[in-house]
C-alpha cells in the first residue's frame, strides 16, 4: 500500500497501525516522491490526498491509471467538494474520506478495498486458467483419461465418468464442459448428498402451491440449460427419479413438480459415480435403459496409486488451491513417503492431509506424512480403552466409515460388505443425520 500525503505523522500513524494486519505501507509525501516508489515497484492500493504540494491527487491519479496502474484507490482530503467527490466515484475510486478521519475507520476501509482487489485478481486468474485449459497429467494413466475427455468435448454427448471415490471426476466434468464451451452454464448436483424428497425438486424445480408453501422455482435441469449439468453420484439415484431422468434425456423436456405442461430444455449431461452401475442393474437398484442412456462416451479414472507421476504437480497445484503460504514446502524425504502410500481415499484424502499439515505444521516444513500415520491410530501408552458393547463398536465403525467415503452411502455399503438399504435403515435407527 502507498500512502501519498505530505502530513508525515499522519502517514506514518497509519504505517503503525496497520502493521499488525500485514500491509507493509510505503510512504510518499509528494507526487514526484509517488512517481518514483511507483517507477520501482507495484502496488496494491493507493491512499491518495487530493491537496499536495506538488499538484492534485486526481489529477495524478489519471496520470498513473494512463500508465497501467490497476490497483484500488481510497482518497482522502482535508478540503472536501462536491466536485472532487463526484470525479472521484467517476475514477472508480472505492472510498472518499474527509480528513480528521478515524484511523480504525480508515483501516477498515484499507482491509475491505484489499479484499475486493483480491477477489477480482483471483476471479481474473481462473478466467484465464478457465481459458488456457486445465493442468495435464503425466502419467499414462490419467493421460489416456484426459485424451478421451478432450474427443468428448467435441460435441454435446451424454459422458459417463465412472472411478473410485476422489478420482477427480468434478474435475474431469469441468474440463470437458470448459473444453466443449465455457461460456455457458455449469451446474453440479450431488445426487446423494440430497434426502429423497428434495431431489426430484432441485432437479426439476417446483410450480407455486405445489405443496404448501411451495414458489416457483427452476430446478438446475432449467438452471444448466444450453450449458452442462453434473450428476454427481447418479448411483444414487432413488428408481422413479431414474425413470424421470431417463425421460429427460429421451424426450430433452421436464415436468416441475406440480407442473401441467412440460418445459424444453438442452442441458448436457455428464454423470459421475463411483458405482459399478452394471451390478446395481443386477440387484434391482439401477434400470439397465438408463444406464444404456448414460453410457454413450465412458471414461474410466485412474485411482491415485495408479499415477503416481502426477504426485509433485498434483501436491503443487493443491498447495496453491490450499492458498499455501508461498515459503510453504515438503520437508525432505516427505514427497517419496506420500508417493508410497496407497491412498484409498485418492485425491480427496490428498487434498485433506495437505490442509492438516497447512494448519499444523510451520509453513516451511511441510511433513503430511505424519498425519497420514496419525489417520490409522497409532499405539499410545496411555491407559487402556473401556470396553464398548458389539453394538456400539458397530455403530462407531459404521459412522467412521461413512466419514472416511466422504458420507458416500453406496460405497460405504460396499466397504462394509451390507447393502445400501440395510445401511440407511442402520442410520435412521441411530438418528444420524448428514452433517453437509
């Protein structure tokens, strides 16, 4: 932050009283002093009073801007007009503050126009991200995962992504979408995320006096039309909602719940899952039509164990996502221990033990791989454990597992060797309600 004002104490009050937020200030008490900090480096936000000795902030201000400054402004000023102000908020300038002002009120409004800044640069960042086109994998695995992705962007077809849990399916659906067109709407749903009787709603969306209470309202089919919708986990999905669906896909029309007239809509889908939809045919809980509907273009994701090339590019890339402190590394011997490791949980468990270590950790020795031991439970030679009852070791481990699968019911029902019906009546009788 530049603070340009030729009143020094004042200057140096606000360098002061900032200082335990993080913003280093630098100091200027003319225009020619500003021109030359600026000559040498960027920065982030201008404090500009309009009154110096040299000549009119404003004035300087327009001058800067012709330059390419594109930081955020706050003007302050001890000789306050209407004129100024109105060319000020016509600058773009956030904040026009009259001098005595308040320096809790002026650190206030540094820190809000800081985060405005930094939210727009970081929205700037994904758009040209968004543009270039996702990072590539290195291993031969998840390349061949991305080349067929990238066949399936050519036209609008239905894709299937099918993989183990945390395979980055997400992000493979955004790829293909960004690829195919990036300029049309993206929506997700996580179809076992939702109880039963909300699903038919978010999906189709309700007509007013559906049922009591009820407004109109578009569902994400409406939401994600010309764009693409994400059915996450579309294992999930209770048998007449999949009859519904199907007809989505046939006939390209919806019915809002309450609804007398279909609506048209053109959304591409993608589904995920990490089912093996062909023997959730087989039991009865899938139709096999839809799953023919589904599964025109099927892309198969690699769990992580099976690229483990991609591990130094994929721990940089999360770190970043994390907003990892940039002196933020792996200690030494840290990227081989997690390259060793099976992770069951892929990505997802990836990602979690990367932001335990950010948390715990000091930022410039990274060492996940003890929180990765520390996730099975290491021996502590501390008094023995109590004794539980069977049923009460059951619904620990039920619930434990349930959380390690991310609160997935299907794939928690696999782990467990039960089925999906046995585990949510299990759940009802313990009165578990999903913490999302």
């Amino acid at each position: 932050m530049l603070v340009v004002d030729d009143e020094k104490l004042f200057g140096e009050s606000i360098r002061d009283h900032l200082d335990e937020d993080g913003v280093e200030v630098l100091l200027a008490h003319t225009l020619a002093d500003a021109r030359a900090l600026l000559a040498e480096q960027s920065v982030d936000l201008m404090l500009l009073d309009n009154d110096l000795p040299d000549g009119q902030g404003l004035a300087f201000l327009g001058e800067q801007r012709a330059l390419g400054f594109d930081g955020s402004v706050l003007v302050v000023t001890g000789s306050p007009s209407l004129d100024n102000a109105v060319e000020a908020m016509r600058m773009g300038i956030l904040d026009y503050l009259d001098k005595p002002v308040a320096l809790e009120e002026l650190r206030l409004a540094v820190l809000r126009s800081l985060e405005e800044l930094w939210t727009v640069r970081r929205e700037q960042a994904q758009s040209r991200s968004r543009r270039a086109g996702p990072e590539r994998p290195r291993s031969a695995a998840a390349t061949e995962a991305w080349a067929a992705a990238e066949r399936a962007a050519r036209s609008d077809t239905t894709v299937l992504l099918t993989g183990e849990t945390g395979t980055g399916k997400t992000v493979l659906a955004r790829a293909i979408h960004d690829w195919w067109n990036a300029s049309r709407p993206f929506v997700s749903v996580n179809c076992g995320a939702l109880p039963e009787n909300l699903i038919e709603a978010e999906l189709f969306g309700t007509e007013a006096g559906a049922f009591t209470g009820a407004k109109a309202r578009k569902g994400l089919f409406e939401a994600a039309d010309g764009g693409t919708l994400l059915l996450d986990e579309v294992g999930e999905l209770p048998l007449h909602l999949q009859t519904k669906l199907l007809t989505v896909l046939d006939e390209g029309v919806i019915r809002p719940i309450g609804g007398h007239r279909s609506r048209r809509v053109s959304a591409r889908v993608i589904a995920a899952t990490n089912v093996d939809l062909e023997a959730a045919v087989a039991a009865g809980d899938f139709r096999e039509d839809l799953l023919y509907r589904l599964d025109v273009f099927r892309i198969e994701m690699p769990p992580l164990r099976e690229r483990r090339g991609d591990m130094p590019e994929l721990i940089e890339r999360l770190l970043r996502q994390l907003e990892a402190p940039p002196t933020a590394a792996l200690a030494e011997g840290e990227l081989e221990a997690l390259m060793a490791h099976s992770w069951p949980g892929n990505l997802r468990e990836l990602r979690n033990v990367l932001d335990r270590a950010l948390l715990l950790d000091p930022v410039s020795t990274l060492r996940p791989s003890q929180h990765l031991r520390a996730s099975r439970g290491q021996r502590s030679d501390g008094p023995a454990p109590s004794l539980e009852s069977l049923a009460e070791v059951e619904r620990a481990h039920t619930l434990r597992t349930l959380e390690v699968m991310d609160g997935h019911r299907q794939e928690t029902a696999r782990v467990l060797g039960i089925g999906v019906s046995t585990l949510r009546r299990k759940l009802k009788e313990w009165g578990y309600r999903d913490p999302r």
